[in-house]
C-alpha cells in the first residue's frame, strides 16, 4: 500500500503536517478542523527513489525495556569522590517481520519536542503481532536518536527497514528524551555505551526460549544507524576515539568520565564491536566542537554512510560530517550531502501536525524540530530510506546488485539521461539508478575506499 495524497503534493506541502488537506472535499470546515491528524510516517511521493518504497511483509512492533545496572550516573557526578551508580533503564520500540495475515497498519503514541504534547502516529506497524519465525533470522539495526529525540524520531526508516527484512530495535536514551531531558555529559558518555548495551540485550532475547525474539535476530549481522548526537555515538561505537582535549572540556562530561572513549584508551579498545557490520550517522555532531581528529578516526574500520544537509548549523558540514568522512582513511565510506539543507537532513520524521502549533514551554513552533527551510520531510524520508536500502542490502545482506545504486557520479546535476526506445539505459546514461529523470537534483554521494585500497 502506497500512501501519497496527491493534493497535498501538488500544494508542495507534506500531506502528514497538512491534515486538513487528507480530508474529503465535501466534508464541512467545521468537521474538517476537528479531525484528528492521522500524521502518517509512512508516506512515499510518487517521485521517490525506487529503494523507497517498502517492502512485501508485514511487521508487527513492541515496546520493551532493559536495564543496564550499576552504572556511573554521570548527570550527578561531580569533580571529588566516588561518582554515584545507579541502574540506567532504556525503552526500546522494536519493529519485525510479522507472520503472513498480519495487517499493514497500526498507530503510535508519543510526544512532541516539548515532552508534553500527546501525539498519535499513524504507519504500518501491528502491536504485538506473532513474528514471522520461519524468515528468520533477520539482521540487527539499532535505532540511536540526537538530543533530545525519542525512539519514534525516525520511526519511518524503522518500519521500512523491517517490511525488507530487518529487525529494527529505536532506542529512548534515559536523560536524552524530550520528557527527561538531562545534562549534556550524560549524552556524550552513555551514548555509545546505550548502543552496545541494546545489542547485547537483543542476542540474550534472541537466545532465549520463551521471548518473542526467540530465534528471530541474527545479531552477528547488525547495523547501526544515529542521527545527530546518535551519530555522534555511532562514530564511537564504529570506533572512533574522542581526543584528550575533549575529555577535559567544562561544559562536557565532568571528571573525566568521557576519557573511557578517548583514542588509545584501554576502555574504548576493548568496546571493539565486530557484530556491528554498517553504520549509517545522520549529521553526527562533534567534529567542529574538537571531540575527534584525524588520529582518532583511523580507528574506524566498519564500512560507514554519512548523511549531511551542506548548510548544518549544528554539526557543522566543510569542519563538520564532511570532515569526518575524509578522515574516516580506514573504512570504506559514503557521505550524501543534501544542497541547501540544515541539521534535519533526511533523518526525522514528517512534523506532526500538532507541531505547527507555537508551544508555551517552548517559545516557538516544534515544527521547527522536524522540518527543513528547503527541503521537504517526506522526500528526504524517501531519500534515505532509498539509500539505507541500498547500503544494508549491500554490507548486511550481501545483496551485490545494491552496489550498483551507490556506484554513482558525485554530483547527480552532472547525470545524463539517455534511454533507449524500449525506455532501457544506453551505454552514455549516467543518471543516478534508481532515480527518475530531474529527481536527484541538489543531491551529490562521495565515496572512498580504504586506504591502501
């Protein structure tokens, strides 16, 4: 089921922040205000990337929680004496392939950025449906959100991940949701360790009888994909060390809590993860802010996708992501940049409806949170979800034809479309696959091997 409203596209607007617009034009304007916004996270525009749309199975979803004991507790540890412990709970929201007969749409409840605002989602996930046990197992993808977010920020990449075959576990990081939303060094230190902690909680459900995750998940194939503060923790994970001069920032981590990622350390070398198979980082934050270099980042060996807006504000894009890509040496790597677009490239999901609203705790619009200047939310989705397709399919799959739509010309602008009468690409088409005529305009993808390679 394809859901594009074709009126909302041609208005140029996202028809899941444009409620009214999904109504029936003979329905009265009183009723029309009243109706509940359905804010579909599911939407694919008819101009979408061919890797866009989703897949043939049905998912189900379920909200699980896991503990992690005995942890420093970094928003209360302070310069002198023992840091406090305490034990750090995560929920998880976990999507899977769900047995045949499965319906195709379920809904979610959440908040918005302000963490007050109720909101319901509506997308393709069925609560608590039976796994599809007979397909599996399925590789891993771990869902990390920025600061704040919450574990639904990019619930539409989840679900299309899980209708191809995926299970896709989000993750509410505590002290970094918008209903809790803590003290940064919380963030900066427990980021990667919340990562690695999910994985490890996934394989001991996947191997136990009695869990739904019985069987389901092969965790020795899994991909990481952050957005923001997520990405940040993704490059840790992936490898790579923070520099000692960001271990002793002020306004970070107190006490030197973070050196336990710094490059060299004993603590970060033995976090090598060789589960983790393919990171994707939506604009990860902390290169501009000195938190890695050159040195620090040849730690990074797992094959990694970078996704920036090239005006990022806040992670910056020339001393930013497209930093750390080119001194990403000793990974394969990919970064696609979208031209003209801010920090929300391509990751969040369409703002709800609700956000359009000036919020009084906030002193502006969560819209703002979600949405692009430039850009629009549903077309970035489909972006995304086309080339995370592509580039799981290819490192976690082993699915070589996806090679073919990342072996692409850096700047699609440069792409010539040439086809022949029965409407197949001649020798002289160079026009990024997967992509219709005039739609990857403002879009480039770099790529690098190895070095040495």
């Amino acid at each position: 089921m394809k859901i594009v409203y074709a009126a909302a596209l041609a208005a140029g607007l996202s028809t899941a922040l444009t409620p009214a617009l999904a109504q029936d034009a003979t329905t009265p304007a009183n009723e029309t205000q009243q109706a509940a916004p359905q804010n579909r996270i599911d939407i694919i525009r008819p101009d979408a990337p061919e890797l866009a749309e989703h897949g043939d199975l049905p998912i189900g979803v379920r909200t699980v929680e896991v503990t992690n004991a005995d942890q420093i507790d970094i928003a209360n540890t302070t310069a002198t004496g023992e840091p406090p412990r305490y034990e750090r709970t995560l929920t998880l929201e976990i999507w899977y392939p769900a047995a045949e007969g499965t319906g195709n749409e379920g809904t979610y409840e959440t908040v918005l950025r302000d963490g007050e605002t109720e909101v319901t989602l509506t997308g393709r996930g069925v609560r608590d449906a039976e796994p599809a046990i007979e397909g599996g197992p399925y590789p891993l993808v771990i869902i990390s959100h920025g600061y704040p977010g919450n574990r639904f920020l990019m619930s539409h990449l989840a679900e299309n991940l899980a209708t191809k075959g995926y299970v896709v576990a989000s993750i509410d990081h505590l002290e970094s949701t918008y209903s809790d939303q803590g003290a940064f060094g919380s963030t900066l230190v427990n980021r990667s360790l919340d990562q690695i902690f999910v994985l490890d909680e996934i394989e001991r459900m996947s191997g136990e009888d009695g869990e739904f995750l019985s069987g389901l998940v092969d965790t020795e194939n899994t991909g990481l994909i952050g957005y923001s503060m997520g990405g940040y923790g993704a490059v840790i994970t992936a490898g790579g060390g923070v520099t000692g001069t960001s271990v002793g920032y002020e306004w970070g981590a107190p006490a030197g809590t973070l050196a336990i990622h710094q490059a060299g350390s004993p603590e970060h070398g033995e976090r090598a993860e060789d589960r983790i198979k393919a990171v994707v980082a939506f604009a990860p934050w902390g290169r501009q802010r000195g938190f890695w270099d050159a040195e620090g980042l040849k730690g990074i060996e797992t094959p990694i996708f970078y996704v920036s807006g090239s005006v990022d504000d806040v992670s910056g894009y020339e001393d930013g992501v497209k930093m750390l890509y080119e001194e990403t040496v000793n990974a394969e790597r990919y970064l696609l940049t979208f031209e003209n677009a801010n920090h929300n490239a391509a990751a969040p999901m369409p703002a709800p409806a609700e956000s359009w609203t000036v919020s009084e705790k906030l002193g502006y619009a969560p819209f703002d949170h979600y949405a692009d200047p430039v850009w629009d939310t549903v077309r970035m989705n489909n972006i995304a979800q086309h080339f995370v397709t592509a580039f799981l399919g290819k490192e976690l799959k082993g699915e070589e034809e996806m090679g073919d739509y990342l072996d692409l010309i850096e700047n699609a602008a440069d792409g010539v479309t040439a086809l022949d009468d029965e409407g197949e690409p001649t020798d002289a088409h160079t026009y990024w696959k997967g992509f219709a005529d005039r739609t990857a305009m403002g879009l480039s993808l770099m790529h690098a091997m190895p070095a040495g390679e």
